[in-house]
C-alpha cells in the first residue's frame, strides 16, 4: 500500500470511537481536535467578550488543532445585554474555529412569545423583560394587560434584526464530538443518544442530573446553576451562574483532558 494511502487509512482508524458507556476519566476528544465549550451566557456580553479573549490566548500557546468553540445555550433573558450576546457571537470569525451554537430553554420561550404572547407570556417572567428592553422595548410586568404583552411583542419583531431571528431559529438541540455529547440541559436516560426529545434536551433536570448510570458519551452541559463546575463520572455541568454571579465558564477539551479555563 501506498505511504500516503496508509497514512490516511491508519488517520481513519485512529479517529474511530468504540460504542458503549463512557465515563469522564476515560473520554476522549478526536486526535487533532480541541473544544472550547461555554455555559449560560444569560445577557452578560460583558462577561463574553473578556472570555473570548481569553480563549484566542489561551490557544496561542497551544499547539495548532482543529478547534471548535462550542456555545450550550441561554445567550438570553435575565443579564441586560442579550441583543449585543446575539451580535457578538454573529460576528465572531469562523475562519479558525467551527462555531456550534446550542439552543437553550430561554431561546425557545423566546421565540415561542414572538409566535404567540399571550400563551408565551411566561418568558417574561423568566427574564424576558430583560431581553425586551436589550431591543429598546420596555414593558412593566407589574400590572401588564394582554394588550401591552401583544403590543411589547410587535414592537420586539420590529426592532429585532432578521439575522438574530434567523440565529434564534437555526440553534442545533445537540452536538457529538469524540467521546462528548453537548446539550443545554442534558438528556432523559431512558433514552438512547438519537432518541433524545427537545423539551428533555433544553429543560430537563432531576432525573438527568441524578442519574448515576454512565451514557454512551459524557454529557456536557449548562441550565442547572452550580457554584462551580462540576465534572462527574458520567456528566460535565458547567452552568456557573453568570448573570448574577459575573462568573462565565468556559470548558476546554483535548485528548483525554479536561480543563476550566
């Protein structure tokens, strides 16, 4: 066999991951390839953007990979700048990183208000306030009417930029990398990894993070706040709180290893 066609075969074979139960301390992410993954933004680009920084830092003194930069979620609600989160992630450059943007349980109620207020009402009430006044929409939820819910609303559709609409409406539920499967909030154990159900992938909690079975690939995740993250045997959480602790997470994946940034 050709020199090159053997290379390129034992490349192939290297990057094949056995099926089966994987627990954290044996994970692996492809050779030649890093992940650079981060919790609940939740509004706060001022927390992002140093974040950001710090990862193209932090790369520089590594050695050169295929990178990915890897988003769980919740850009929305809650911190007072979810408009300049959307804006700062369109704008990052892709040339040298593969972008994944997950879709949290706050973008879906989002966009679930901006399909129907009235029965999307509860968003804000999880913070949608926020994001509403981040688009230069201001609405008092004190004594708010239905008709200041659906007049909040088409003023939200007026100012909101087609290119966050078109972000909002195209987020991945999930990502598979290596030994690694990324969802915002986990996934129901009763089922297997491609079986997995929106509504488990962006909202679920207690049955997910008190089970202690290992899945066929560590799950990383955000959605329920730590204090700190917290790598277990079968689950990375890495959602820290950051629009009121002003702690943004960022999780680094290579090889066998997983760091905090």
């Amino acid at each position: 066999m050709p020199l090159a066609r053997l290379n390129k075969f034992i490349s192939r074979r290297s990057a094949v991951i056995p099926e089966g139960p994987v627990s954290s301390a044996t994970a692996a992410m492809p050779e030649g390839q890093r992940a650079y993954v981060v919790g609940d933004i939740h509004g706060r680009e001022d927390l992002l953007t140093p974040l950001l920084g710090k990862i193209d830092e932090e790369e520089s003194r590594r050695t050169s990979a295929d990178t990915h930069l890897i988003f769980l979620g919740d850009y929305v609600d809650r911190g007072p700048m979810s408009s300049q989160v959307i804006d700062k992630i369109l704008n990052l450059d892709g040339s040298n990183k593969k972008i994944i943007t997950l879709k949290g349980n706050h973008e879906a109620s989002m966009l679930s208000f901006l399909q129907d207020p009235v029965k999307g009402k509860r968003w804000l009430h999880y913070g949608g306030d926020a994001t509403l006044r981040s688009y230069g929409v201001d609405l008092k939820l004190a004594e708010v009417t239905e008709e200041d819910i659906r007049k909040a609303a088409r003023a939200l559709k007026k100012t909101l930029p087609d290119s966050h609409l078109q972000f909002l409406g195209t987020l991945e539920t999930s990502h598979t990398l290596g030994d690694y499967f990324f969802a915002h909030a986990g996934i129901d154990p009763s089922r297997s990894l491609e079986n997995q159900k929106e509504t488990d992938l962006l909202w679920i909690r207690d049955t997910f993070l008190c089970h202690e079975g290992l899945f066929d690939k560590v799950v990383v995740h955000g959605h329920s706040i730590i204090p700190e993250p917290e790598i277990r045997e079968n689950r990375i959480g890495i959602d820290t709180g950051a629009f009121y602790s002003n702690v943004l997470t960022c999780l680094v994946l290579e090889g066998n290893t997983q760091e905090i940034l």
